[in-house]
C-alpha cells in the first residue's frame, strides 16, 4: 500500500514560481498540492478551510506578510506545520521568523531536488535550515543592534532629512546627530549614504524605523 501525500497548501504571489513547486512536488509523489493562492489573506482562508499538513508561503506579499500568515496560522491550524520559501535574504525577516517559530526556511536560490525532500522531513515533525540559511541567522546573531535612536535617524535619513533639521526636530545637536550617523554606518557596514539606504531596506530596517 503507497504512502498517503501530504496536503500543502502554496501561498506566493508570482505564479510561475507556483506552478514550478506544484511542477516539483507532485513529481515527488510525497505530496498533494490542495489548493495554490497568490496572496496571504486568501491563503490564511484556504488554511483554515482545508487544515493541510503544511503551508509554503512566502514571506514577503503585498497584503499580508509571512510573519502574520505564520502567526494566524498557529493560532487556526495549530497542527499545520509551516515552511518558508523566499527570494528574500534579509536577515532580520528570516530571524524573525524562526524565532516564531516557524519549522522550516528555504531560498527560492536553493538547490530544487533538495526543497522536496526537505518539506517532507518538515512534515514528518522536523525543523529544518538549510546551511545558506543558518549563515545568514548566525551573521544577524552576530550584527551589532541600532538603539532606538540611531532607528529614528535612519528613518530621517531615509526621508532626506539634514543633519541641522534632525537635530531640531529630535531636540539634539547636530554634532550628535552625526554622531549617531557615523554609527549606524559603522553598524551596518556602509561607506556611503546610498550604500546605508540600500543596506536599510534589504535587512527591514526602515519598516521598524517607522515604529519608534
């Protein structure tokens, strides 16, 4: 008597990339594709309808991000096992995710043969991270964390702001406020303003920035 399939419910918002894991994970015969959707809310709904062994999301959509399908998904399916697949590599997203608990991330740069594979040892109760993965979690261990400060004149930086006009808006100096800047540079490994920028919004530093 065959194994039963696992039911996996995709969730990502560009659908070749779907169609392509359907493509992969029927050809391994481990697994039944139950339902695909192009964004969060009407994945989160089709989990709560079907209960599926796990959901492949991705953890950057339009409407509703991985970290809170994850969330809800713990919350309706608490039996539903969730991995992430993702173009992605910021590490602060990625260690966030882990941290709540996700059971397994995967980049959408990895090694195909291997995503199968891997998805069913997560089904079968295991959390899995594949080397490039646990790289980057370990590098964001490792990064010195911005104060709340520093995240508030990102942000400035990021809106255009001059040092004089933080500074009057922040009630510090200016001479501070350069301080504070040669920090967050030295933190975040950046030479240059359009450097630190671009660093800023591939790690999400921007999108916490805008909470403090």
């Amino acid at each position: 008597m065959g194994q039963t399939a696992y039911s996996i419910i995709l969730v990502d918002d560009h659908d070749v990339v779907r169609q392509g894991i359907k493509m992969l994970l029927e050809n391994h015969g481990s697994f039944d594709v139950v339902a695909e959707c192009a964004d969060g809310g009407a994945g989160l709904e089709k989990a709560k309808q079907l209960v599926p062994d796990i959901i492949l999301l991705d953890i950057s959509m339009p409407d509703v991000t991985g970290i809170e399908i994850l969330e809800e998904v713990r919350r309706w399916c608490p039996e539903t096992r969730i991995a992430i697949l993702t173009g992605l590599t910021s590490r602060k997203l990625l260690a966030q995710a882990w941290e709540n608990g996700v059971d397994g991330i995967f980049l959408k740069t990895s090694n195909s043969r291997d995503l199968a594979h891997e998805l069913k040892l997560v089904c079968e109760g295991n959390r899995r991270l594949p080397p490039e993965v646990a790289e980057l979690l370990d590098e964001e261990k490792g990064q010195e964390k911005l104060t709340q400060r520093e995240a508030q004149i990102l942000f400035a930086i990021a809106r255009g702001e001059t040092n004089a006009t933080i500074a009057r808006r922040l009630g510090i100096s200016a001479n501070t406020v350069d301080n504070h800047r040669s920090n967050i540079m030295r933190k975040l490994g950046a030479h240059s303003v359009a450097e630190l920028l671009a660093l800023a919004l591939r790690e999400g530093l921007l999108d916490s920035a805008k909470q403090t």
